[in-house]
C-alpha cells in the first residue's frame, strides 16, 4: 500500500470539499438577504452601443481597408 500517494490523493479531496463547501456558503449568504438589492443585480443589464460620428466611421473604415491591403500584399509576395 503507497501511503505518501493515498495522503496526496486525501489531501486534494480534502481541497475540493472546502471549495464545494465555500460555494455553498456563498450561496446561503446571498437568500438571506435583505434590503434593497444592488444596482446590479436589478435590472437586467441594457448593452448600450457606442455612438461614432459619420467621419469617424469613415476613417476606421478607410483604416481596415488599409489593413486589409497590407495582408493582401504580404499574401502575395509569399
């Protein structure tokens, strides 16, 4: 019988208990809650979308394009 591997193989077992028992923990805590909830869990989360002017649209644009050619001509010149 290999004691040092049976103690090992206790000792991680050991660890994924306390890491179930702390999961289980956190979860107890957060149903005894009382009060008002955070803003964060309120409303579901609304994903705003960045606003980019015409000219700056044109640009990033423009800058693909430039990207894209690049690659392009490196794929050629292989």
């Amino acid at each position: 019988m290999n004691i040092p591997k049976v103690i090992a193989d206790l000792r991680q077992y050991k660890a994924e208990l306390e890491q179930a028992i702390a999961a289980l923990d956190r979860l107890a805590r957060k149903r005894g809650r009382r009060g008002r909830p955070p803003k964060s869990m309120g409303k579901a989360a609304v994903r705003r979308t960045r606003k980019f002017s015409a000219a700056t649209r044109m640009r990033m644009a423009a800058a693909q394009r430039r990207r894209w050619a690049a690659q392009r001509k490196s794929k050629d010149s292989q």
